[in-house]
C-alpha cells in the first residue's frame, strides 16, 4: 500500500466507512485525528525522551524491570535469529527495558526501537504499544495498521502487564522492522508475548507474597507447578490480597476483587489450602468452581519469618491457630522454635482442638519435605509400608490417633524409622503422654518434644475464634446477636473446635435474615455439655471467661450469685 493509499483509507474511515480493518484500530485512527489533531500524511519520527526523562522513568519501573528481566530473556532465546525485537514500556509508553541484535541497532534506533522511545498513542498515533495501553488487552498493529507513514513498515504485537491491584502497570512489546505481508503471520509472536507477560505478572506476585499465602490454578495438572496459569495471594483468612489479571475470570464482572474472600469463588477455605501443596500429586488437587466446573491448584504457604520470637499476630502457617490466649500462644511459639529442627514431636490435646492443623502448620514452618498423612486406627504393617514405598528425601510423616496403632504396626513402624534418619513422625493423640500404650522405643522416637493444645472451654480466644469461623462461613454482613453470642461463648465445647464448627454451620443454614439468634443454634449433641463441670478448676474457669461472672455461671451451669460465692469462699481475684 503506497502512503497516498494509506491516507485516503483513513479519510473512508474518519467518514464512517468499513475497511476491514480491526475495530480498534480504525477507533484509534479517528482519535489520531478528531483528539490529538494528528495528521496522517506526515512522516513524523518517533518521539524519544531526554536521558534525564529516562533515568526517572526507569527508576519508577525498576520493580517491574526486575521481575521481568527473566522473561524477556528467556523469550529472546526462543526468537533469536528472527530479528525480532523486545521492548518493555511503562504504563505511561516509555521504553524502560530493551532486548534487540546488535547487528541491526542503527535500523533499531531510527525506527524509535529502542530505550527512551515513546510509544503513547498520543504522540507515536496508533501502534502496539499506545493501542495495547487505550485496549488494556493484547493487540498486534501490523504495517500499514499504524497511523503515521513512518512507522507502516513495522510489525508490532503487544501485552499489557498488570499489577496485583489489577492496575496497568507495563507493556511488553515484540516487533520487527519489516514482516510478511499477512498480519496472521504474528500469530506466533502474539502466543509468545501473552505469555511472557502472564509469566511476569506470576513473578511480580510471587516477589509480593512472601508472607502470604498463594494459590496458583491451571485448567490442566501437566504445567500446575511450572507454569500456572492465574494465581490468586491470599491472607489468613483467605481474603484476595492480590491476583495476576487470568484471575480476574473467576470474580463477578464489575466487582470488587481485592477484599473478597476465596470461598465466594471457589469450592474451598483457607483451610483447604494445606491439602493442595506440591507434596501431593497434581492430578488430585482438584478445586471446584461455583459454575461448576473445576481447576487445579497449587497453594504455596507463607514464608516462615527470621524471628519468631516478633512474629506478628496474624503472619505465617501458624499466625490463624489463635488469638489472644496465653496458653496458645505459649504453644505456638515453641511450634515455630521447633519446627525448623528434626525433632520428633507429640501433640496431644482433647478430640476437635485441633491437632492435624497444628501438625500442617509445623510442616509448613519447617525446612522443605514432601508431607505423607496416615491414619493410625486399623493401619496394617503392609499398609504403611506401602504408602511409605515412594516417599524420598527429607519428609515429614503425619501419625493421626497413634494411640489406635497396632502393636504389630508398632514394630513396623519402629524399624522403619530406624531405616530413615529423614523421615521426621509427628504424632496426634488425644491421651497423656504417659497414657500411651507403645513400645518405648516407639515412644521415644516420636515424642523428642510435646505440645498440649488446651481444650476450647479453658481459651480466652475464644470470641475470637467464633468471629474468625463465622466470618469465613457466612456472607461478609451475617452476625450473631448478643444473645446467641452468650450462649456460645457459654459453652462446654466437649468437641471443642470441630463442634463448633458444626454448630456454626448448622445456626448459618437455619438463619432466616443476616443475624443468626439463639433460637438458631442448635442444642448440645452432648448430653455432658450442659452439665457443669465441677471437675473444672474454678480459676481456669475464670481465666478462659475473662473474670466475666455471667459467662462463667453459664458455663458451669449456675447461676452470678452462685459464683459470686465461690469466688469469695476461695479468695480468688483477677490477676493484675
């Protein structure tokens, strides 16, 4: 097409005729000339900042030079000797980052391929670059696609790159100085470009997460670990702190993503995210859509902080185990100490406090192993061995209920910890360690330390803990009222956290409105649970309820004055 040619099919254009051009072009042909008053039978050459404009530029990018140099490193190997050539520009369409054969630098330079060129469609009229920041979606500008005659024998295939706020943070452009005439013919450069600017996003958000959780997803298992498709960054209580724009499928159109919680999304909790970690195969980490349909996942857990001794409330796999109890505290302080060591360690506690999550948690505080989870109840010799058969390297072995293990498992099990100094047992139980009926060789093999979950009835965390389940099971504006809030922080809790679990799940489902009242919670199952406990340590009993009397006379079954009493006849006192 000769420059005459180009003119005259823009001026059809700006009359309302269709040429065959792609939408978005012939639209950025009519800004050229109705909003920036462009001219299309000039030649004008690209516009390139001065170095001082560059230095500022480059040094507003230079987190995203960073977490893109891989990427176009590693797309430039696989485009060599095509003359191809890579620009990354800002948001703004300033080249901050250059990849191009040396042989061609001068033709490169002239063509405004280069650092410092300004590729904004208001200055350079319609290209890959400025129509990929206007689009915000992939676009190839081919040739005579360009609006000014200077740059019509270019081809330029460009992909934006988003941040995790789902804002435009860089393009990543790929073009040559001269093409096959098909524009079909960049079919190929435009595979290549999306997905070098999916893997930069993946990178960015990595470099973002360290003390978060992410969860990347894939519609398939072969590239889950290698290269996923969307990945989602996740707080403790699943809340999306960040996501890659592939991501942005799974939300509503329109609506808000950053605050939202996962399990609006997807078929899982926070605390589903343990059971899709590399150390299980691919193809069963299965998550399901609310669409019904599904996609594999691959969570990858916080990074343990430096010093656990100031590890913030809230941070790390064990940050959402408790809230402001002292006995909890105590034990997950020593559980983070601990779990970067070999040592074996026991974790004992009633049934429901929580004791595999505990074990997780120490997993994924601890150096890198692959995990393997056995239930001890009925488990035969052959049975071990043979979920044990492909476990390699350092690994961490989940004993649930070792108290149900056989005795001839027990020697099995003996023998083969015996044969594995990398295999670290961690060991639940719902007995006193002196309970345990295990050969003692077992014993000391598996309890190098104890941890003791308190029951729910002696935490003072345990209004925190309501809101915290309640908050990830209900819609975000659901309540209790102050009288269902009495009652259940009135309770026994015989099946600690796993009953109350169940007795929100129930209360949520048999709700009319948003406010969840005491005629919606379910009676104790346990015919125990409302029987006072006089066993219980009135002390104890004050500490877990915060010195409030009307609690604590729930909770054992009489009435203020009754505690009143008590209190007196002891001489106990709040604790300064």
């Amino acid at each position: 097409m000769t420059d005459r040619q180009h003119v005259e099919e823009i001026e059809q254009v700006l009359e309302g005729t269709q040429t065959g051009r792609d939408s978005f072009v012939s639209a950025s042909w009519r800004r050229c000339v109705e909003v920036y008053g462009m001219d299309p039978t000039r030649r004008d050459p690209a516009h390139i900042v001065t170095e001082s404009e560059l230095r500022d530029h480059r040094k507003q990018a230079e987190w995203m030079i960073g977490a893109a140099r891989s990427s176009l490193l590693s797309l430039f190997r696989q485009v060599a000797g095509q003359n191809y050539v890579l620009l990354l520009t800002d948001a703004k369409g300033v080249c901050v980052d250059f990849f191009g054969d040396d042989l061609f630098m001068d033709g490169l330079r002239g063509a405004g391929l280069y650092l410092g060129s300004n590729w904004s469609e208001d200055l350079a009229g319609t290209c890959g670059v400025g129509a990929c920041i206007v689009t915000q979606e992939p676009v190839t500008v081919h040739q005579d696609d360009h609006f000014g005659n200077a740059h019509t024998t270019l081809s330029c295939t460009a992909a934006p790159i988003f941040d995790t706020l789902g804002g435009l943070a860089a393009v990543l452009d790929i073009s040559l100085l001269r093409s096959p005439m098909p524009k079909r013919s960049q079919n190929l450069a435009m595979s290549l470009v999306t997905n070098a600017a999916r893997r930069v996003e993946m990178a960015n958000l990595m470099a973002e997460s360290r003390r978060d959780w992410v969860l990347r997803l894939s519609s398939s298992p072969e590239f889950l670990d290698v290269d996923p498709e969307a990945a989602v960054r996740l707080d403790g209580s699943g809340r999306v702190l960040g996501y890659t724009r592939a991501a942005r499928r799974l939300f509503p159109d329109g609506g808000a993503i950053i605050g939202q919680r996962i399990d609006e999304v997807l078929g899982l909790t926070v605390d589903d995210l343990p059971d899709l970690m590399r150390d299980r195969p691919t193809e069963d980490r299965i998550i399901e859509m609310r669409d019904g349909g599904a996609l594999f996942g691959h969570a990858i857990a916080p990074q343990a902080p430096r010093n656990i001794a100031r590890m913030p409330r809230g941070a790390g796999p064990m940050g959402g185990l408790a809230g402001d109890d002292p006995a909890m505290s105590l034990v997950l302080e020593q559980a983070a100490k601990l779990a970067r060591t070999p040592v074996p360690l026991l974790i004992t506690g009633e049934t429901g406090t929580g004791k595999a999550k505990l074990a997780r948690a120490i997993h994924m505080a601890g150096v890198p192993r692959s995990f393997l989870a056995l239930d001890c109840a009925g488990l035969s010799p052959e049975a071990m061995q043979q979920a044990c058969q492909g476990v390699t390297g350092p690994s961490t072995l989940l004993l649930r209920r070792v108290e149900d293990l056989p005795a001839t498992t027990a020697v099995a099990l003996s023998a083969l910890l015996d044969r594995n100094d990398s295999l670290r047992p961690l060991a639940t139980t719902c007995l006193a360690p002196a309970q345990l009926e295990l050969p003692r060789p077992l014993f000391h093999r598996l309890a190098g330390a104890t941890l003791r979950l308190p029951p729910l009835r002696q935490r003072q965390d345990l209004g925190w803990l309501v809101d915290r389940l309640l908050g990830r099971r209900a819609p975000d504006d659901m309540r209790l009222s102050p009288s269902a809030r009495a009652v259940l922080l009135g309770r026994q809790w015989p099946g600690n956290i796993r009953e109350l679990e169940q007795v929100l799940d129930v209360a949520i489902a048999l709700a009319e409105g948003r406010v969840i009242d005491q005629t919606d919670l379910p009676a104790p199952i346990d015919a125990t649970a409302s029987a006072p406990a006089a066993e219980e340590p009135l002390e104890e009993v004050m500490e877990a309820c915060g010195w409030n009397m009307s609690r604590a006379a729930r909770r054992l079954g009489v009435n203020r004055s009754t505690i009143l009493r008590r209190l007196r006849r002891a001489g106990l006192q709040p604790s300064t």
